[in-house]
C-alpha cells in the first residue's frame, strides 16, 4: 500500500488518513478553540469526500480543492471515493 504524505494549511488541525482493504477515511480534528478553514494536500483531487460524521452538521460539501471548514475544537471525519 502506498502512503500519502498529508500536509495541511492550518497548525492546530490533525489530519490523519485510515486504509484498510481499498477503503479510506480521512479525520479532522480541530485542537485549537479557534474556527477555521484547513486545505488538504497530499491527496488525489479526483477522490471525493463524503462526510460521515463531525462534531455538527456542516453546511459546506467538502472537496480536496477547497478549503474544508472547522468549528473551534470541532471535528469532520470523511469516506474517500
């Protein structure tokens, strides 16, 4: 299996990639009180994000071209198609 090397934009957010068996989740933990926006690089832009869970429901559809939003110490956890 190959490793995306993942970098971000913001330095409070952790961003961590799961695979197991040609599935993939990506997770967003936010650890500062702050909100903002974290751009996500390292990663196909032709893999879609589909959003399974978070801290609450957020508005904004998330892609890996955009920046992805963030409450303050909130969390987005996505499927990768």
């Amino acid at each position: 299996m190959q490793r995306a090397r993942l970098a971000h934009s913001q330095s409070t957010v952790l961003t961590q990639q799961f695979a197991w068996e040609g599935r993939s989740v990506l997770t967003l933990p936010n650890l500062s009180q702050a909100k903002g926006n974290v751009h996500v690089t390292g990663l196909s832009k032709e893999r879609k994000l589909i959003d399974v869970f978070g801290n609450r429901i957020y508005s904004s559809n998330a892609n890996l071209d955009d920046e992805i939003e963030l409450d303050g110490y909130g969390y987005r956890w996505f499927r990768m198609e």
